[in-house]
C-alpha cells in the first residue's frame, strides 16, 4: 500500500488536544456501556435492507452518542469540525453532508459490536476517530470497556508520522476475555458474524488455510465473536494476524466509522490497514457513508501482501 502525504490543517498541539478530549468521551461513553444492566435493554431496529448487525440499536448507543457529542461539541464549534455518527444518519441527505465542507469531521461509533453487547459478551467497543476532507483518518480512539482497554493515535503534521499508544487501564480485567486466548502458531483471521453466512465464506476460508499452510503456521484459527472495532484492535496487538471483509456491490460492508479509528492507530503501529484490494481507505465517500471496497488489516505488510495476492475479490462475488 503506497502511503500517501496527509493533509492535516491543525498544529500538534491542537491534535493532542483533540485527541485527550477524544479519549475523555470515549471512556464516559464506556464506563456508561460497562455499568449498564443488560436486562433493561431495549431493542430497536434501523432499515431492514441492512445486516442484522447494523440494524439493531438500543437506547445506549442513543445515549452514548448524546454523551460524546455533547464532550466534543465546544471544541467543534470553536475549529468548524463536522460529525458524522452512527445514530444520526437515517433521513439525511449525504450529498449536502456538512463533512464534504469542512476541513475534518468526527467519525463517531458509540457502540461497535451491539449484538455482542446485547448477548452478555465480549466484543464491544466505543470509536471515535478525527477524518480530513480528504478523507485520511487523522486521529483515532478506540476504548474496550470489558478489558478496561484504550488504544489511541494522532498525527503529528510536523513529523508527518502517526503515533499510536496502547494502554491497559487496569491491570485485572472485569471477566476473562476469550480474544486474549491466543495461539501464537495460528493464523489468526478476524470476520464479521455476517461473514459466516456469505455463499463463499467458505471458500474463502479453504484458500486463507492453504494460505496459512504455505505460510509455515499450524493452522487458521477464524474468531468471529466481535465487532469490527474490536477484531481491528485483535489484529493491531497480535504477530500473526488479518482481519478481512471483501468488496461488496451492494449496500452494506461496513461504514467510515467502523474502520477511521483503527486505520490511524494501525498506521502508528507500522500494522497493514487499506481496502481489500490494497489501496487506501476511503473515509469521505461522497456517494456514502458505507464501505464498499472492503477492508484488510494485518499484523503486518508481508502478510497483507500475501493476502493481496490470492485476488480474492475477483474469485469471490457478493451482488
């Protein structure tokens, strides 16, 4: 993937300011999911042309996407800075976006992974993520509230590097995390639920297990239990991993806020981030706020460009 100069119209010092005021929502936003009793929830629905995934809502997405614009909004208005947010999306109009007219805009998940958050499990995440009119992620903040777990990044415009840093907020984790449970000999393939009912997953997988084979790796180990958040954060901490959804011609595949986040801290961490057919994410579609090129990350380039090389999207089709 060729890296690309990134337009950034702030100073550092305004980035690590956006990036403290980030971490300060995305955590409000997490303790609020973490401490939430799930037997009070309340489940909504968006469009049924979406995935399961993406139709379901509760009043804590609601809530949390309340509480983290309201903790960004003095520093929006006083930079002009946009937002685009999961739960504000229904009914507007996308050509007429205040994001294609601003210099950068929010790119907000207040709750990445509900149906994991819904079942009592692991795989839940809060996003936010800071997205220039080109549509380069400039900063990202992904929090994990059931491992107490913050991944942040922010680039810097002098050095033109982004800088990613991992923290483990506490050093127990409130229940045992199955995502921790890793085979260092494996091959790790990180996919959306979704993906498991595609007419080609598996052959698709047949072709990531010969690829492991190849690879030297014992085998391929897929983990399908989280959200796209979380299975980016997967791969960004682990030697020996992807995290992979095609190209899609139809509605769906993932939008900007499930991957602007992860794409900057990846890059801080010299992790393979781009579409699924190795060229650079689009965060600032005009047509869309979905992702229809797919995604790749991988723990790092010599893998992805193993990946790359299987042509998957031209064997694979989802009309």
């Amino acid at each position: 993937m060729t890296k690309h100069k990134i337009h950034c119209p702030f100073s550092s010092a305004q980035m690590q300011q956006f990036v403290s005021l980030a971490i300060s929502a995305a955590k409000q936003a997490g303790k609020y999911i973490a401490a939430y009793p799930r037997e009070r929830l309340k489940v909504e629905h968006k469009s049924q042309d979406l995935s399961l995934s993406a139709q379901v809502v509760t009043e804590v997405d609601r809530h949390c996407e309340r509480m983290i614009l309201n903790t960004l909004k003095p520093i929006s208005q006083l930079h002009q800075l946009a937002t685009l947010a999961e739960e504000n999306t229904e009914g507007f109009d996308l050509e007429q976006h205040p994001r294609f007219h601003c210099e950068a805009f929010w790119a907000i998940d207040p709750l990445d992974g509900t149906l994991p958050f819904i079942e009592g499990s692991d795989g839940y995440a809060v996003s936010i993520a800071l997205v220039n009119k080109a549509g380069q992620a400039l900063l990202g903040v992904c929090y994990l509230p059931f491992s107490d777990t913050l991944y942040h990044s922010y680039f810097n415009p002098e050095s033109q590097q982004h800088h990613s840093f991992k923290q483990q907020l506490t050093f127990k984790q409130k229940k045992p995390s199955k995502l921790k449970d890793i085979d260092s000999t494996s091959l790790n393939f990180y996919c959306d639920r979704s993906s498991l009912k595609l007419p080609y997953f598996e052959q698709l997988k047949q072709q990531l297990e010969q690829l492991a084979k190849r690879l030297g790796y014992s085998k391929l180990q897929v983990k399908s239990d989280a959200g796209a958040i979380v299975n980016a954060c997967s791969v960004i901490s682990e030697p020996n991993a992807l995290y992979l959804k095609l190209a899609k011609r139809a509605q769906g595949g993932g939008s900007i806020w499930d991957f602007a986040a992860s794409a900057s801290i990846a890059q801080g961490c010299d992790v393979w981030v781009s579409d699924s057919n190795g060229h650079a994410l689009e965060l600032n579609n005009p047509s869309s706020f979905m992702n229809l090129k797919g995604v790749l990350i991988a723990s790092n380039s010599s893998l992805a460009k193993q990946v790359l090389a299987l042509e998957l999207n031209q064997q694979f089709s989802d009309v």
